[in-house]
C-alpha cells in the first residue's frame, strides 16, 4: 500500500498528539474518526480533514477505506474494540495500557492472529531512539545488580478527586489508576531489558473512589506506589505516581559502570558512569558521566511508534520481527501489572470475567 489509511477512535489530547504525528508521517493518512456520537465524530474529523465519521464499530470495521485504527477510548473498552476491530481486518494501534489485565490482552492478540493482522501497544517509552540506547548500553554495564525506573507527575484531576468528585482516570471500573496510566511507563522498560521477574513485591498508596459502596470489590484505586522486581541475580525497583513530581533520574547498575538517564516517559540525556576503582569505600566510585550518543527523538516522539507500527501493517519483516517482541512484553508487562495491583488491593471489573 502507498500509504496506511488511519481511522481514529477517541477525542483525547492524546488523540490529537497522535494525529500531529501522523500529519507530518508520509507513510500514512487519515481518514476516518469514531465516536459513540457521529455528531462529535463529525466535528473532531472537519478539524483534521477526515473525510469519513462513524458512530457504528461494525460499519468501521466493514470500511473498505480504512486499514488500520488508533484506539484512544477509555482503557476499559480497549479490548472489546480493538478485538471488534482486528475481527473486521482492521490493524490496531491501541493506546497504553492495551488492556486490564493479562488475559484480556490475550484475546486480543489471539483475534489479531487469527486474522492476520498488526496489534501493537502504543507504548511511545520504547520505541524511541534512546530506548534502543539503553537497551544497548545496559549490555555493556557488567553483570547487572541494580536498576531503578522511575516516574511521576502531578496531575491536576487530584483536586477533583479530594472534592468528591469520580474521575474517569481514577476509576477502576474504567481500569484506570497510577500503575495504568504512569506506572505501565516504569514497568515495560523493565521487562523489556531484564524479561520476567521470579517475584513482585509491591505497595501501594490507596484511597475509596468517591460515591463507590463499602463492598464495592472494586472500590479503592492507586495513586502512587514502588515494586520490587526479584530476578535472583538482581533487583528492579519502579517508582511510579499521579500525586507528586519524581525528579530523580532512573539508572542500571552493573559491576562495571551505571547508565543513567532523564525522564522514564520519553528518555533523554543517557550518561554511563563508569567505575573508578580506589582502595577508599566511603562513598560512590563512580565516574563523571560520559554522555551517550543516540539518534535525535523527533519533537511529537509518537512518530517513532507509528512509524514501526504502519512498516510492520505494510508486512516488513524486521519491523513484524519487532512487533512480535512487543507483544511478548506487553503480555508480560500485564502479568506484572496484575500482580502488583493484587498486592495493594486495586481490582477491575474484568478481573473477575
């Protein structure tokens, strides 16, 4: 194909980051929008030149016009329209967290393979150029020991949630909280450098979604926590919240020299400290740090997840080689994920399906 024909699903800022992206990507166009109102649709779609607006997810997946779809909805319907979607023959690029939880993620790569089409999670975090840097600099680090990945910001919608109010991202029926929405960023770079743990350790701090009942199982949502990832030969702690800024850099340590680096969502500004041996032990050995040379991030960086997205729907082996691989650590990630939340006590409605 000449270009990979987009349809988009969500209004979110998100959503209009994404088509940023997509608006200065040769290699794909839009060309439809969706919404539960084909009026909004309507509107979000004239203002980006869509030609094409739905309200209907069996009309969009029988569009002839359309060949692959960007899931930005609510993480809880994720699922159910990206497996609608990948049903139809439709490739799904389905915003972070992918799904609730493992299994769910499951069914949705099973109907991607059953039809033989693209689902990748739209993980921006690691298809940058800088996550490839990491990746190979964490190999050249010695045996490593430590790592530490961190992120957390404050969110405005705290204020709304302290007055009462039930805030869509801090809803666990709509598989929202922390660990979905800033965690997942500290949690799938770990599992895509080290795979999976032997062990979780995690808490967590917690608090009732206003307006949910005593024995509502899925009454009490995350705000912020630290895991503990078990590996035998090493240990990985995450550090993740929506109630305070994390302004330290997140770093792998190996015997050998430790890699650091700026901003667990987008990284930046990578430094390997290597080791400067002295028969003193007071205090760090560790060397100036020595910056890392990595290709530039474009400015909007979901132009790297949508470039090896579109060359794996045009079939490119290196690039289903790659989707591959991000599947595995999204389905991993998940596992993580669920057990961490088992642990401080946050449930979803689909975990009991």
């Amino acid at each position: 194909m000449d270009k990979v024909r987009f349809a988009t699903i969500g209004t979110s800022a998100i959503c209009e980051r994404f088509l940023d992206a997509l608006g200065g990507y040769e290699g794909a166009e839009l060309v439809a929008c969706y919404s539960r109102d084909l009026a909004r649709a309507e509107a979000f779609g004239q203002r980006h030149r869509a030609r094409l607006a739905f309200d209907s997810l069996e009309a969009l997946g029988a569009c002839h016009q359309v060949d692959a779809v960007y899931i930005a909805s609510p993480n809880a319907v994720h699922v159910p329209q990206a497996m609608a979607l990948a049903r139809a023959g439709k490739h799904v690029l389905v915003e972070k967290s992918l799904a609730p939880n493992e299994r769910q993620a499951c069914e949705v790569f099973g109907a991607a393979h059953q039809t033989g089409v693209v689902a990748l999670e739209a993980m921006r975090n690691l298809h940058v150029p800088a996550f490839e840097a990491i990746r190979r600099e964490a190999a050249d680090l010695g045996p490593v020991r430590s790592a530490t990945i961190r992120f957390a910001k404050v969110t405005s919608r705290m204020a709304r949630l302290r007055a009462g109010e039930r805030v869509n991202v801090f809803d666990p029926h709509l598989a929202e909280g922390a660990l979905m929405d800033i965690g997942v960023y500290c949690v799938e770079p770990a599992v895509a450098l080290f795979g999976v743990p032997a062990e979780v350790r995690a808490l967590g701090v917690t608090c009732r979604v206003p307006g949910s009942a005593d024995d509502d199982p899925c009454g009490m949502v995350d705000l912020s926590g630290e895991a503990l990832l078990g590996y035998g030969d090493k240990v990985v702690s995450l550090a993740y919240g929506k109630v305070m800024d994390d302004v330290l850099p997140s770093q792998v340590a190996g015997e050998e020299a430790t890699l650091t680096w700026q901003d667990t969502s987008g990284p930046h500004d990578l430094a390997v400290h290597r080791h400067e041996g002295s028969a003193m032990v007071y205090h760090s050995e560790a060397g100036a740090g020595e910056p890392v040379a990595c290709e530039p991030t474009p400015e909007n960086d979901m132009a790297c997840e949508l470039d090896d997205f579109c060359r794996a729907v045009r079939g490119e082996t290196q690039a289903l080689e790659a989707v591959a691989g991000w599947e595995k650590v999204t389905l991993q990630s998940l596992a993580v994920m669920d057990e961490i939340r088992r642990q401080v006590g946050v449930r979803f409605p689909q975990d009991a399906e």
